[in-house]
C-alpha cells in the first residue's frame, strides 16, 4: 500500500536501472541537498522541477529520491506526465544504500 501510495509502484531494481545509466535526481531544497546526496545526483527541487526539465536527458531513466519519497513520488508522477521513463527510489540515504549494496 506504501509503495502505491508514494508513487513506487511494483518493486524495481533501481541498482540496475542505475546500471543502465538512470540519472538520480534529488528534489529537496539546496540546503537539503548540501547536507548530504548520493555521488553524482542533480539536484532540482520539486518546486523548480516544471521549470527545469531541460536539464534531464528524456532518452535516459530518471530515479527520483528526497528525504522520505513523498516528493520523489510526486516528482516521478511530473516526469512520467512528460514521458520521462522515471521510478522512486524512496529516501536518498537508503538508495544510496541500496546503490552500493
């Protein structure tokens, strides 16, 4: 039910979709971001997501994470509206987890 709810859908394996050169996208604030990220992620808040697609490749898979995946889960509903291929990885310090594991 979590999972419907947040926007995750069906388990995924985000380490390989990531492996299939996925770009991570973190949609908190700056500040947020600046406390801590995985390696390598673009940082867009959801506010400014609409705004700033152009700086999301359309031809690569997008793996949204935040704080908790609540906006993650609204951000992936923003990029599958524009036909981004896109998943929720949830809170950023557990992808990051699962990542690398």
């Amino acid at each position: 039910m979590f999972r419907t709810l947040f926007g995750m859908g069906p388990k995924v394996d985000l380490k390989e979709i990531k492996a299939q050169g996925a770009v991570i996208l973190d949609v908190r604030t700056t500040g947020e971001f600046a406390g801590g990220h995985v390696k390598g992620s673009v940082n867009i808040p959801l506010d400014r997501l609409q705004q700033q697609l152009k700086k999301l490749p359309k031809g690569k898979p997008v793996i949204a994470c935040c704080l908790s995946g609540a906006r993650s889960g609204s951000a992936v509903s923003i990029l599958k509206a524009q036909g981004y291929e896109a998943y929720n990885g949830g809170g950023w310090s557990g992808l990051d987890r699962a990542l690398k594991g």
